[in-house]
C-alpha cells in the first residue's frame, strides 16, 4: 500500500516514470500476496498513470483487472469514470457516454458530490458537440456540486475556527484561573 501511494505521489507531480515504477512494485506483490483488494488498488493506480500516460491500452487492461475486484462503490465510480475518459480520448463517444453513464449514476446513487461534478463535467465535454443543450445541463450540474462541495468546505473551516476559537478561549480561561491560584498562594507566603 506504500508503494502504491508513493507511485500516487510521483503521478500528482507528473512523473509518470517514477509513478510506474512503484505502481509496478506494489502490482508485483500483492499478486505475489494474492490480496484482492491490493490488487485492484495497484491495478488501478497502473490504470490511472497510463491513461495520464496516454498509453490507453494498457491502461484499459488494467482499469478493467480493477473492475474484476472492485471492492466498493468509490472504485467503481472512479475505474468507470477513467474508462470513459479513455473512450473520449480515443474519439469513442458511444463508449465514453456508456462508461461515463454508468459513473455518474452510480455517483449519484451514493452522493459523492466530487464524482458527481467530475463525471458531469466529462459528459457536458462529450455532449459538447453532439447534444449542446445535454451538454450545458451536465455543466450546470458539474458546477452546481462543485458550489456545494466548496460550500461544505467553507463551513467545516468555520466550524473548525469556530472550535479553535473555544479551545483557546477555555486555555486561556484556565491559565487564568492558574496565575489566580498563584498570586493567591504566592501572595499567602509573604
């Protein structure tokens, strides 16, 4: 599981070399191992890398091996959504819309509001040009659950201030009530 998130890593940072080279490792072993769920976490990652890669074939091999052992509804969404993104980069629209179809619902389904836009996003992209009023209703989705999304996040920094500002305003209470004590006894021994 390291190795698949130093691979991870070097992907976010586009070294797709150095991704590989530990997504490759971390494939080897829990093949080795025979863990299903290592296996589709690593086949996965490869999958991901080599689609960012632009090597779409082996990344339909291995995002398709991480269908084989999908374990929860998360790698469902993300391995459908990334085999619609090979289809669109194929020029494969029928497929991409299948896959991309299959993502968003699915995303829908379980509320993950960050697959929602994401998918939306790619479908308004492959609608684009075919169905243009599909394609704007996608987008507003897209950014409808992106709005949301941000608007969670806003909150939860408030709450967390919020929580931050109490904690302190209690420390400083109790450091307070402390010297209280203190001046009281120093003040006692003189």
């Amino acid at each position: 599981h390291t190795l698949g998130s130093i691979g991870s890593t070097f992907e976010k940072m586009n070294e797709f070399d150095s991704a590989l080279f530990y997504h490759q490792r971390a494939y080897k072993i829990s093949k080795d191992l025979q863990l299903k769920w290592l296996i589709q976490f690593s086949s996965q990652n490869l999958g991901k890398t080599y689609l960012k890669k632009g090597d779409y074939n082996l990344a339909l091999r291995y995002i398709n091996e991480s269908l084989e052992s999908n374990i929860n509804a998360t790698d469902l969404i993300n391995n459908y959504y990334n085999i619609a993104l090979i289809y669109h980069s194929l020029n494969k629209p029928d497929s991409s819309l299948y896959y991309g179809l299959k993502s968003f619902n699915l995303a829908q389904n379980t509320g993950l509001f960050t697959y929602i836009s994401e998918v939306s996003l790619l479908l308004s992209d492959i609608y684009e040009k075919t169905e243009p009023l599909l394609s704007l209703e996608y987008a507003k989705i897209s950014i409808a659950y992106r709005d949301s999304l941000e608007l969670l996040r806003n909150n939860a920094s408030l709450e967390t201030l919020i929580d931050f500002d109490e904690q302190e305003r209690q420390y400083e209470l109790e450091a307070a009530k402390a010297s209280n004590r203190l001046n009281i006894f120093l003040g006692s021994t003189f």
